[in-house]
C-alpha cells in the first residue's frame, strides 16, 4: 500500500498529511485560523472557506515536499467531505479531486467521524492493532455520539447527545465566565484552580438507562449562577469555582453515559474491550482519566489518541484512507459533499 495524502478542511483546521501504508506519518501540517476567527468569538464558515482557499495550495505543496514524494508515488489522495462547514469541504475535496485527476490517482471521500473512530487503528497506538468490534465515545464541538464500531463502513449509533455536543457546552460556559474562544481549553486552565464542589450542578440524565446525554439543562444551571453573583463582575475564584464545578459536572455525567454504553456494548458484541475516545473533547485531560476509570471498573480499555489527533487533523483522514483503499473501497470523482453525513449512513455512499 503505497502512502496516501490526506486533506481536512471540515471546520477551521486547514490541514494536510501523508500516511504510508504502515502507519508511518512521513509529513504532516496544520495551520490554525485562530486568528480569524477571534474576534467573532466562533467560527464564522464563510471566512473559513476563504482560509482554506486561500492556504491549501501552499500547504499541500510543502507537505509533499517535507515527505519528499512525487505524486506518482503516492496511492491516492483522501479529503474529508462531511459532515462539517459546507463551503470548506468543498474547497478541500475539490482541491483533493484535482490532484487525483491530474496524476490519475484513486480519490476517497471521507467521513469526518469515520476519521476520528479509525483512528485508534493507527499501528503503534494499540497493541493488538484495536480488532473490530469497539465502542466509540466521540467527543467534540459539534458531536457527542456512543457508537458501536464493527467494521469498516459498519457501525450502529447506541446514543448520543440531544441538545448540545460538550464541545459547545464548553465553549458556551466559557463564553459567560468571560474565558475568550475557543473556550474548552481555557476552561480546563482555570478549572484547575478551583473547587469542583462548591456549585452543585446538576448532572442531567444520570443514571437513566441507555446512553444518551443532555447538556442544555447544566449550561442553563450554570448561566443562572453567572447571573445571580453578578456577570461582568466575578472574581478569578468565583470564575474557577464555576469552571471546576461544571467540569465536574460534565466528568461525572460522561463516566456514566460511557459506563452505560459499555454495558450496552457488552450485549450485543461479547468480544468487545476495547473502548475509543476521540474528538476535541477527548484533549481534556480530566475527562481522559476519569473515563479511563470508568473502562477498567467495567473490564473494557480506554484508548485516546495523543492529544495532537484528538481535534481535527489530516492524519487520520490520510489514514482512513488507507483503510479504505487496502479493501479496495474508492469513490468516483462525482462523489458529494455533505455538511450532514451520520455514519451509520456509510453504506450508502454520497453520489
């Protein structure tokens, strides 16, 4: 299997990387529009079409220079095509199918979240190469999902978020504690100063059967709190008070959404002890070890990738390319891009 060039450009990441058939990331770059988009406090989609426009070229240029491959040495490129921001897919996949055109080279439309659960199968990361069936527990800003993982192109949704992805909860408390955007990370920051019990949030869905989550209620608990101590005029404690408690609010309410799950998974998939965080979400490193509790009190494993392929990256599109062209899977050069694409739709491919 000869190295793959992977292109994401769902979001406001515009990123690139070549991935041999092995495994072996032979060159890879993110360029992060960051700057962009600050002052809006979020990502607004039409200048992140234009970022994407304006740097894939170069970026994909000096990628396969720091492989140092020709592209007739390469055996296909994959671009992320949904679900995400419609006008930076298409600048991505059509950017990807030009270079697939040009050097007659097979193309894959990739699944964004596909991407993310394949990524565990990146050799190295798992001893045993993480064997089919697993349990994914994706975590990011726009998708909080449990997902039953059985094959490639197979999987079955056990549950997921109703209302708001923890992600955006994230950022939206961060935003009322006046934290800056993107808000997951400074909220991790300053959470860690703080008394995580000093707020008793409330922990909505707790121990409910089945596994999905809602957020919208504890994102309200915590707005109310705001309000009545005074917005605009909390202290640094009050602040990481705050953050902490809700923190700990999220933390308990995933172990038990995760520790469900993984319950269910055990009916319907007796093998399966393997479970899978990834998305952006899955950097929070308290998160990581409370659900890695939460796996070994049911007999399953956690695996989470390195933090640097927790968000959205180029790597594991580039991987799951190679997944899905080792099995002999391509799609034609009038394959769509989708800003809604579920992956339990993947067997029935865009056209």
């Amino acid at each position: 299997m000869r190295p793959v060039l992977g292109i994401e450009t769902s979001c406001d990441e515009t990123a690139v990387a070549v991935v041999d058939g092995e495994g072996h990331i032979l060159a890879e770059m993110v360029l992060s529009q960051l700057s962009e988009h600050e002052p809006y406090g979020g990502v607004v989609p039409e200048i992140a079409a234009r970022a994407h426009l304006r740097y894939l070229p170069d970026l994909v240029g000096r990628t396969m220079a720091m492989a140092n491959l020709p592209y007739k040495d390469l055996g296909g490129i994959a671009a992320t095509s949904g679900p995400g921001l419609i006008g930076g897919l298409i600048v991505g996949s059509q950017f990807g199918k030009g270079i697939a055109i040009a050097h007659d080279l097979p193309f894959v439309a990739v699944n964004h979240l596909e991407a993310h659960a394949l990524t565990a199968r990146l050799p190295g990361l798992v001893d045993d190469g993480a064997p089919f069936p697993y349990l994914l527990f994706l975590l990011s800003g726009g998708h909080s999902q449990c997902i039953a993982v059985m094959d490639h192109g197979e999987y079955r949704r056990l549950g997921g978020t109703v209302d708001d992805a923890v992600g955006e909860a994230f950022d939206k408390v961060a935003k009322l504690l006046g934290l800056g955007w993107p808000g997951g990370p400074a909220l991790e920051k300053i959470a860690a100063e703080g008394d995580p019990e000093r707020f008793p949030f409330p922990r909505p869905m707790l121990r409910r059967p089945g596994c999905d989550l809602s957020l919208s209620g504890l994102k309200t608990a915590v707005a109310q709190t705001v309000l009545k101590l005074g917005s605009g005029s909390l202290d640094h404690t009050q602040c990481a008070d705050i953050a902490a408690s809700f923190q700990q609010a999220i933390v308990d309410v995933l172990a038990d959404r995760a520790t469900h799950a993984m319950e269910m998974m055990r009916e319907r998939f007796a093998g399966a002890r393997l479970i899978v965080t990834a998305g952006g979400v899955a950097s929070n490193k308290r998160i990581r070890t409370t659900l890695s509790d939460a796996a070994v009190s049911c007999g399953y494993r956690l695996v989470a990738p390195p933090i640097r392929l927790c968000s959205d990256n180029a790597v594991m599109v580039a991987w799951a390319g190679v997944e899905r062209l080792r099995r002999g899977i391509r799609d034609g050069m009038e394959a769509a891009t989708l800003p809604r694409w579920p992956l339990e739709a993947l067997s029935r491919r865009p056209a």
